[in-house]
C-alpha cells in the first residue's frame, strides 16, 4: 500500500505537541505551510498525550510541492525531521 512506502518521522522535536511521546506517535502527519516553508500542519498543543497509536509516525501527505522531496503529494525522503517549532527540517527547495 501507499502508507508501506511513507517517508517516516525520524525525530520530532515539538515538545507542546500532543503527538509527540518520545517521538512522533501520529500514524500519519501532513506537512503543509506557505511556500518556502514546511511545517507540520497535524501539530496540536493540549494537555493530554494522544494514546500511541504508531510507534513510528510518518508523512501522510505533503504540500509543499517545490520540495525536492515532493512526489505527487508524497514524501519521498525515506525520514524527515521535525523541529521544536513543528518545522520540517528536510524541506529542500529544488
């Protein structure tokens, strides 16, 4: 299935997140933003921790097709990495 082949999650570093316990438990995020900047778009600040439902999330979709990772809205850069701002860190312009 398409999912098999989602880039994963590496690290997150969005702490506030709820997603994040230890690393990104999101079973699958979207990237978004505005052009020449990629962040996170499933990031949510609330005081309760979503229950783990994957212990490696990955990139559902991307929308940032000037990323050179970016093939037809999916992310092909094997893992990326999201900062404490919910920035994605492998965002590359081609």
């Amino acid at each position: 299935g398409i999912m098999s082949t989602a880039s994963l999650v590496a690290s997150c570093s969005a702490t506030a997140c709820a997603f994040n316990d230890g690393g990104c438990t999101a079973y699958a995020i979207t990237v978004g933003g505005s052009s020449g900047k990629a962040n996170c778009v499933t990031f949510v600040a609330l005081d309760a921790r979503a229950a783990i439902s994957s212990e490696n999330g990955q990139v559902g979709t991307c929308h940032r097709l000037e990323c050179v990772h970016n093939a037809d809205l999916l992310c092909t850069a094997g893992e990326i990495t999201v900062s404490d701002t919910a920035d994605c860190l492998s965002y590359e312009v081609a």
